[in-house]
C-alpha cells in the first residue's frame, strides 16, 4: 500500500455544545477549553509530517482546530466537508432529541433519515465521499503517490467517509466511531479502499508516511490494491 497517497481524517477538538450535550450542527460554536488542548495534541502528533494538502470544513470550530494544530499551514475551505445539514434540531439538546419519532430511524436506518429542514443523512455522506476521493486523487497527481494530506471535518462526516472506505452500507455507520481530535487513516487503491487507522487519539503517526521507493512498473503495482492475506507485516519500523 505504499505507492498510493494517505488521507488523515481529523475530527475537531471538542466544542461547548459537545461538553452541554447539544446538537451544533452548522452553528458556529467554537472549542472549549478541552477542545484547544485536544487541537494542540493533535498538533503534536501530526508534527514533522510533510502533508501535501490541508483542507477542512468552514465551520469554525474545524478551522480553529487546525489553527491550534497546524499553525503554519494554509488550509483550502472543502464545502463538501461541511457538517450534516440538521435543520430544526440544530441547537438542541440531544437528550430531547432522542424522544423524537426520527430519532430510531437515525439510530438504526440512516440512509433514509432527513432531518426537518435540513439534509439527508445519505446526501451528506453522497458529498462527502465525492470530496474526499476528488481531493485524494488530485493530490496523488499532483504530489505523487508518497503524499499524505489531511481534511478536517466533523463525526458523522468522518464516519459516513469511514463506512464507504470499508465498503459497508450507510445504516451500519453508527458502529464506527470518530472522538474529537482522533486521526483516522485510509489509503484509495485502484481496487478498493484500506481503512489504516481508525479514532486513533494517540501514538505516533510518522508510521503512516509510506516509505520512498523506486518506481515500480504499472504491471507490478497492481499488488498495491490486493489485501495482506494473513495480516502482512505491518508498517514499517
């Protein structure tokens, strides 16, 4: 897998409607105290990695985030990265919103939840994918196939991009979980998607920079999309 780019997935820090138990949705809250310090780990972990590309979703939080953790990079709004469109139930508490008929239905049959006013769950994960393989692709022509780049954008964004690497329908996503400030990992073969890492909130991340290599003819790259059958060896240490 080391001749196709790397896309990191950071989710932002943690905000106050995240410490108040509410639904921010598109509304424009901000990190809290715990939120900035999530953002600077996460810049910890992220430090010394060249990534090609930093794009993220507009909502403040996500650009905060990457002010905390990236300070010197310049990152490119991605609107398909946005926040799923909750209407109504923006701003409310989550507790009240668990009593709502649609409520089961988002829990356990996604794909055909469509908040009041706002999106459909399975539009914002039709954009969201459409976003991050656009990006991945252009990166991987622009930067070679040894790039890493990272997007940061929010939970069920994450995890509606998460359950297409995997190739799993969009009514089994709330399985997957993204915290704040995790990293998760997918690589785009020709063939399919391998999902590298997964809410990953600590630990070295260099491991996920593909070593360099000579170039390999078309023919032998083809391995690049076939699975480790046994598990591989893992990264390189």
């Amino acid at each position: 897998m080391g001749t196709v780019a790397t896309l990191l997935l950071l989710r932002h820090g943690r905000t106050t409607a995240n410490a108040d138990g509410g639904l921010a949705g598109r509304q424009p809250v901000e990190l809290d105290d715990t939120g900035r310090a999530q953002a600077t780990a996460a810049g910890e972990r992220l430090k010394g990695l060249r990534l090609a590309a930093v794009v993220t979703s507009p909502l403040i939080r996500c650009r905060q985030t990457l002010e905390l953790a990236l300070p010197e990079a310049e990152p490119v709004v991605e609107e398909g990265l946005i926040e799923c469109g909750y209407g109504s139930w923006e701003g409310q508490p989550l507790k009240k919103l668990a009593k709502e008929p649609l409520w089961p239905v988002v829990q356990q049959h996604p794909s055909a939840a469509v908040f009041p006013e706002g999106e459909p769950m399975a539009a914002m994960a039709a954009r969201a994918v459409a976003a991050v393989r656009a990006w991945d692709a252009r990166v991987s022509a622009e930067h070679g196939p040894e790039a890493v780049w990272l997007a940061c954008s929010h939970g069920d964004v994450i995890k509606a991009i998460v359950a297409d690497a995997l190739g799993v329908h969009l009514d089994l996503f709330q399985r997957i979980v993204a915290d704040p400030a995790s990293v998760t990992a997918i690589r785009y073969t020709p063939l399919r998607p391998f999902l590298v890492r997964l809410n990953d909130t600590g630990g070295d991340l260099a491991a996920l920079v593909p070593a360099p290599g000579k170039r390999r003819r078309r023919a032998a790259r083809k391995a690049d999309s076939d699975a480790a059958v046994g598990g591989g060896a893992g990264a390189a240490s």
